[in-house]
C-alpha cells in the first residue's frame, strides 16, 4: 500500500520550458489536490478535484493546469515555467465529499526550480 | 473565505518542557481542525484532529483543545524530544453546499527542542 506517489522528486527547469508533475494513490480517495509550499507561506492550494470528473482553482492557480485522469491519478502541468514557479509541490488525496473528512494523506513533495 | 492564524512562527523549548502552538479562525462554520508535523524534507503528517463538537483531545503527549466562542484551538505537546522538532501546521477546515470540505492551513510553527 504506497499511499500517494508523486513522481518526479527533483526537478530543474529553465524558463519557458514546460513539465508534468505525476501523482497516483491507492486509497480509494475520491478527492486529490494540489499545493505549492514557500517559505514563511505555508500550504497554498494551486487546483483540487473533489471527485473524478470534476477540478477546480484554488488559491494559486495562475500558470498551471490539471487533469484528473481517472479515480486514481491527478495531474499538475506547468506549460511555461517561471522562477516564481520556484517551490515544493505536495499531492494530497483524502476521502471526499459526503463521507467525511479524517484529513490529507500527502505524497513525498517534488522540489522544483525554474532558472 | 477562511483566515487561519498561527503563533509562534518559531519555538525553542529544552528537552522535557512542553510546547505550545495557537491557531486562530475566522468562519465560525469551520468544523474539522487537523494539525500536521512535517519533518525537514519530509511530507506533512497528521498527527491529531479534533471535531467542532469536542473540546480536547489527547493522544499520549499531544493534545489540542478547541474553543469554538472565541474561534481557537492549540496544540500542547508535553515531554518534549529532540524527534519532536519539525514544522507543525495547524488548518481550519469546513463543509461547503456540495459537500466539498475546504481546507485553509496556518503558515507553521518551526519548533526546535533542544536536548
């Protein structure tokens, strides 16, 4: 049982180019987001998807796209990074909505740099 | 939208002292309040949850207690450990028409335990 895989860990970018962030769990959630971490700024969400079929913006959304592939798998596409885009990128998966909330489980984080 | 607030930003106790973090909330509809550790380079973790319809809640040398009159709740851990440092967050989380639980975290709490 791995829980929530975010593939890749590290990532160096250069301006303009683009990428995709993987991210896969195995838990049956029916929720899945998406969240940079700063410095001194805590968790910001970029995109969430309460359930399959469905995504919406968060607090940060400028500059990134998602999609949610099937039950299992959400992606985060970055179509012309910027060094603003420089972060850490959690993947979180939880329960959904009507069934409760017993809190995220996170993925292991991607560092990213944009030069 | 929900503001939550988060003090100390950083904290230093000696080995076997307790330590306690203050959250604030702004929507008194907020009903789920989970706090995470996230160790340096690690992914964040729930460590302890509480319900708006509970005051305390203890989990061995954890606990957090919830005052929903002035829209506040903290995180006491007692016996410190050096394994206690890490970053914590503390989040406000509530249900909106369609079911969907928002989530808004705290910007951390840096705590150092000094052997």
């Amino acid at each position: 049982n791995a829980g929530v895989t975010q593939t890749p860990k590290f990532q160096v970018l250069k301006t303009g180019q683009s990428m995709t962030l993987q991210c896969a769990q195995d838990m049956n959630h029916n929720s899945m987001y998406w969240y940079r971490q700063d410095p001194g700024m805590g968790l910001r969400l970029i995109y969430y998807s309460a359930s399959e079929g469905t995504t919406d913006k968060g607090e940060v959304p400028n500059g990134y796209n998602v999609s949610r592939l099937n039950k299992r798998e959400f992606s985060l596409r970055l179509e012309s990074a910027a060094p603003s885009q420089t972060s850490v990128y959690f993947c979180a998966s939880s329960l959904g909505p009507g069934q409760g909330f017993y809190g995220y489980t996170f993925g292991s984080g991607t560092r990213l740099t944009v030069v | 939208g929900e503001n939550v607030e988060q003090h100390p930003s950083t904290l230093s106790v000696q080995e076997g002292d307790s330590a306690v973090i203050k959250c604030t909330y702004s929507d008194s509809a907020s009903n789920y309040f989970p706090w995470y550790k996230q160790e340096l380079g690690k992914r964040p973790q729930l460590i302890i949850d509480i319900r708006s319809n509970v005051g305390e809640k203890k989990d061995q040398r954890i606990a957090v207690t919830l005052n929903k009159t002035a829209k506040h709740f903290s995180l006491h851990i007692t016996e410190t450990q050096p394994e206690d440092s890490a970053v914590y967050f503390c989040a406000a989380s509530l249900t909106d028409s369609g079911g969907y639980q928002k989530v808004t975290f705290g910007t951390g709490t840096k705590l150092q335990v000094i052997p």
